[in-house]
C-alpha cells in the first residue's frame, strides 16, 4: 500500500513540474516579442477563410486582393474588416465570394520565388473606415524602414478552431547579406526583401500565412517563408510587391 502511496506522490509531483514548465514558458507563446502593437485590424487586412489552411490577404483594390500563391484555398470566402476571425458576431465586417484567382506566371510549389497570387472578387467591396485599400510601392524599400507585419495567431489550446489573435509587429527592413547569412539554403534574389530581427529566435508557433509587411501605409512585402514565427519578429522573407507591379496593374487592366 506504501508503494502504491510513494508512486501517486511521485506522479503527482512530476504533473506540477510539468505544469510549472508550461506557465513558465507561456510568455514565450502569447507575448511574441517586445515589439508587438495591441491595436484594431488594419483596415487593409483581409481573412481569407477556406477548407484547408486560412491565410492572410491584402485589399489593393475594391475588387482585388493579393496574397501568396502557396496559399490552397479551397472553398474560399473573403472576409474584411474583422478582427477575430472566431468570432462569428462580431460587427463591421464584409464578406464576399470570389470570381476568379490569377496565380503569377512563373510560380512554383518547389519555389519561394514570384510568390503571388491576385484574387479577383464577385462584388465590389464597400470602403470606410474599416476597410480601405492599401498603397502600392512606387519603388524598393530602403534597409532600415520599420515595417508592420499582420496577421493572426491561434490559441495553442485549441488550434483547431479559427485563429483568435490579431497581431501587428513593428520589424524592420534587413539586407541582403544579413538575410543570407540567417538562411543560407535559400538564394535571397532581388525581387525578395526580409524582415526582422538578426538573429531570429525560431521558436514554433501557428500563425496565419501569407503575413503583408506594410510601411508607412504602402505594401512592400507578403511573407513568402519564414524558419520560426515572424510575429516574434523572426526573419522572413517576403516577396517584393514593387517587382510586381506591372504584373499586378497589368493582371486588374485585362481582368
């Protein structure tokens, strides 16, 4: 009976310390990292909800939004406006079905180049001031530009549901040379940027993909790939929307 006694206790002990670590280590899982901004959702962002993987896009006109290509979305809805995409009552936002997706030309699923993809809209989207449109770059974003990037973060109790955290981070712009020298398997090409912080602290986490990275009220990135969590401001790396912009007006003129 003592045994039995001795076994229950040590259990017990061990379920404490487990639980101990845990709360130690939640910091490292809510709080991303000091640069992190509470705030309502950029009137630009935009939730694109689907049968597989949601992920994150950006309204650049009434009828358009961009997002990554690697993005599957399947039984798509585009929903503006909204800050917890778990939230099924929460007020002032639009949600709309699509007409047609343009992946670029030259996109591949082995690739992280020309990552982009234009999805064109059933309706035209009410603008206010919960959804406006974003500028696009008039040229390449200088090293050293602080940037927001946005997207949403899943409650690690319960990834399985919708995310239910907005977040904004204010990272900035890195070179080349830095970018390289975080993620040397990879060829940082010059219709790439990178955002972050040298070195980053790679910790898992499960955040929405396809994160815009916007200056000064101006689109400059979306998240291509990232090693870690770029809403703890680890480095990722974005395709370059002013490298694009031909494809981009080009693609909206002719559609």
């Amino acid at each position: 009976m003592s045994d039995i006694l001795s076994r229950e206790k040590a259990f017990n002990i061990i379920i404490k310390l487990i639980l101990l670590w845990a709360l130690l280590n939640l910091p490292d899982v809510f709080a991303y990292n000091p640069y992190h901004i509470a705030g309502p959702t950029p009137p630009y962002l935009v939730y694109l909800k689907s049968e597989y993987l949601p992920c994150t896009g950006v309204l650049i006109h009434p009828l358009w939004v961009i997002t990554a290509a690697h993005c599957n979305l399947p039984k798509l809805r585009v929903i503006l406006g909204i800050t917890n995409p778990s939230d099924t009552n929460e007020d002032n936002v639009q949600v709309v079905g699509y007409e047609k997706i343009i992946h670029h030309p030259l996109f591949t699923i082995s690739s992280i180049e020309n990552d982009l993809m234009l999805i064109k809209l059933k309706t035209t989207i009410e603008l206010n001031e919960y959804v406006r449109l974003v500028k696009l770059p008039k040229h390449v974003v200088p090293v050293g530009t602080t940037c927001t990037v946005s997207t949403w973060a899943y409650n690690i109790c319960d990834s399985s549901k919708d995310p239910d955290s907005l977040q904004n981070v204010n990272i900035s712009v890195i070179s080349k040379t830095d970018c390289r020298n975080g993620y040397k398997d990879h060829y940082i090409k010059e219709n790439m940027i990178c955002v972050g912080i040298v070195p980053g602290r790679r910790q898992p986490c499960k955040e929405v993909s396809a994160a815009p990275a916007v200056c000064d009220g101006t689109l400059f990135g979306i998240l291509s790939y990232a090693d870690g969590c770029v809403l703890r401001a680890d480095v990722g790396i974005y395709t370059s929307i002013f490298h694009y912009i031909e494809w981009i007006e080009h693609t909206i003129q002719n559609n």
